[in-house]
C-alpha cells in the first residue's frame, strides 16, 4: 500500500497515511481535527542504469544479416537471444 503524506492547514502538523489507491483521501487532522491536504512528496522509486533504449535502440539501425541472403529470421544471431 502506498504512503501518502499530509499538511494541516490551521495547525502545519505534516504526517502520513498508508492508503489504498481506493481510499477517499483523509480531510481531518488526527492531531486538532483542522482541514489536510495531500501533499506530492518524492517517490521511493528510481529507475537506474541504461535500460534498453541504451542497449542497442537508440543508435543506429542494424541491418539484418539474414536479409541478405533472402533466409528469414531463423538464421539471424539476434533471434536466438529470444
């Protein structure tokens, strides 16, 4: 479940709540019962490395060497990766 944080507008406390995406967001201070609003903090989530467009798609085309001699794809080194 995701963790969402929250800001009192009458009193600043800021706090957290572990939600469903199908819960209502909280509208209530657990602290003075003021008005919150959900507030957007950083994710804990990170993509790193060079992922595939970094692994061969973003330079450029590589002819299929298969194409050549008029054989289909069974002969080419690139589907036997698969």
């Amino acid at each position: 479940m995701p963790m969402y944080e929250y800001q009192c507008k009458d009193c600043g406390l800021v706090f957290e709540a572990r939600q469903k995406f199908s819960d209502a967001p909280l509208t209530e201070c657990r602290e003075c019962g003021g008005v919150v609003a959900k507030l957007i903090s950083q994710t804990g989530f990170a993509l790193k490395g060079g992922g595939w467009y970094d692994q061969g798609y973003g330079g450029k085309p590589v002819a299929c060497p298969s194409a050549d001699s008029g054989g289909g794809c069974a002969g080419c080194p690139k589907a036997a990766n698969e």
